[in-house]
C-alpha cells in the first residue's frame, strides 16, 4: 500500500509540473527584408510572354529589395519537340544589383523583347 501511495504521488506531481503555461507573445512581419531576389519564368508563347512578364510587375518587386542586393532575372522558352522527342528550349538572363536598377530594367526589357521575337520567328 506504501509504494501504491508513493507511485500515485510521484503520478501527480509529475502531472502538474508537466502542464504547458500559456504562452503570450505577439508575432509581427515588420522586420520583413528581401535579400538576393531571384525570378525565374517559363513560357510556352509569345502570348505568356506578353501576359505574363510585365515590365511594370518587374519595377513592384525591385522596390521590395533592400539597397545593394544582388539581382536575378532569367526568362526561358519552351519551343517545339525536337526529333529526339525533347522539347527545345531558350534562356535569357540577366545578373544585376539594386544599385542599378535602370540598367537592370533595360536588359529586362531587351530580354522580354528578344523573347517575343523568338517566338514570331518560328
């Protein structure tokens, strides 16, 4: 009857002790900070291109970017299947730095442009 009491005892105390206390904290998103932005797209058509990839879209997610980030646009495009059955596909990208940002929004652009082109000259 001792070591039934004593075990009930320990089950109790171990029981009370094990309880969570609430936990009260507040979570905020002030401190959000984008660092080494990287955009990737992949088109089917000149259409998706056109709809997809705006230039105005491109200048929102650069001011996003903390002072002195580094920068990445790549475009790809999805052609035709090939005689070996495996699509072609086409690549441009760009590398820059948010020091810059009119000579980044430049090459985007000539990007989107070549990428259009692509897709008429087929």
């Amino acid at each position: 009857m001792k070591n039934l009491l004593t075990i009930l005892v320990l089950l109790v105390t171990a029981f009370s002790f094990s309880q969570s206390n609430g936990i009260n904290g507040k979570v905020t998103s002030n401190d959000i900070k984008v660092t080494d932005l990287s955009i990737s797209v992949t088109v089917d058509s000149a259409e998706e291109v056109k709809s997809t990839f705006k230039i105005e879209d491109v200048k929102e997610l650069l001011a996003e970017v903390g002072s002195d980030e580094n920068i990445t646009f790549e475009i790809t495009c999805n052609g035709k299947a090939m005689s070996n059955g495996k699509k072609s596909k086409f690549s441009y990208k760009v590398n820059g730095s948010n020091k810059d940002i009119d000579g980044f929004l430049t090459n985007v652009k000539k990007m989107r442009k070549a990428a259009i082109e692509y897709y008429n000259n087929k």
